[in-house]
C-alpha cells in the first residue's frame, strides 16, 4: 500500500477514486511518563517517554487507515494528513485521514 501526503504518485495515474479514509487512536498519559516529563523538564531535553508515544500512536492511526483502505480495494491513499485534538486533561486523539484510490502505471 503506497501511503503519501501529496496528492499525485510519481509515474502513476488515479484510475478510481473510492473516497475517504481515517484510522485514530485515543491515548492517555501515564503517571510514570508524567514524573520523568516533569524531571526532564526541570533540567530540559526532550521528554522521550511522550515522543515515543506519539509516534506508537501515529503508527496505529496509519495502520487503522490503510485497513479501512484496502477494505475498499484501494492501492493507495494519497493526501494523507494527521489532526490531533484533546478530549480531556491527560487525553488526546491522533487522527490519520486521506484519499483511498485505486492506481495504475502510466
């Protein structure tokens, strides 16, 4: 499954369109991350604990995406785009959505 956030693949043409497609997840701080975060922050650098689950979420959004994409038959899914949002203090979701297409070679 080719996976770009541009809206065109090099040497490929769109031969279908099959519509939208999202994967999200929905992650909550842990206490033991917050104690390191809170640590890290008194003497700076990058709190890694966050980093990493950011990037596990972002992973699962994706894998969920491209699921729901090949549910649909498609090839690829360009314009690929991530939202974030939070739903509560300690609580926010990871959203990954684009278009599913089927294509072909030029």
């Amino acid at each position: 499954m080719i996976v770009i956030s541009d809206d065109k693949i090099a040497g490929m043409r769109v031969v279908r369109t099959l519509g939208l497609v999202r994967g999200n997840t929905i992650r909550a701080r842990h206490l033991g991350k917050d104690i390191m975060a809170v640590l890290r922050n008194m003497v700076g650098g990058e709190v890694s604990e966050y980093t990493k689950m950011m990037a596990e979420a972002r992973e699962q959004a994706l894998d969920r995406m491209v699921e729901e994409a090949e549910e649909l038959g498609a090839d690829a899914v360009i314009s690929t785009r991530f939202a974030t949002s939070m739903l509560m203090q300690g609580a926010a979701e990871l959203l990954a959505y684009g278009t599913a297409v089927v294509v072909e070679e030029e």
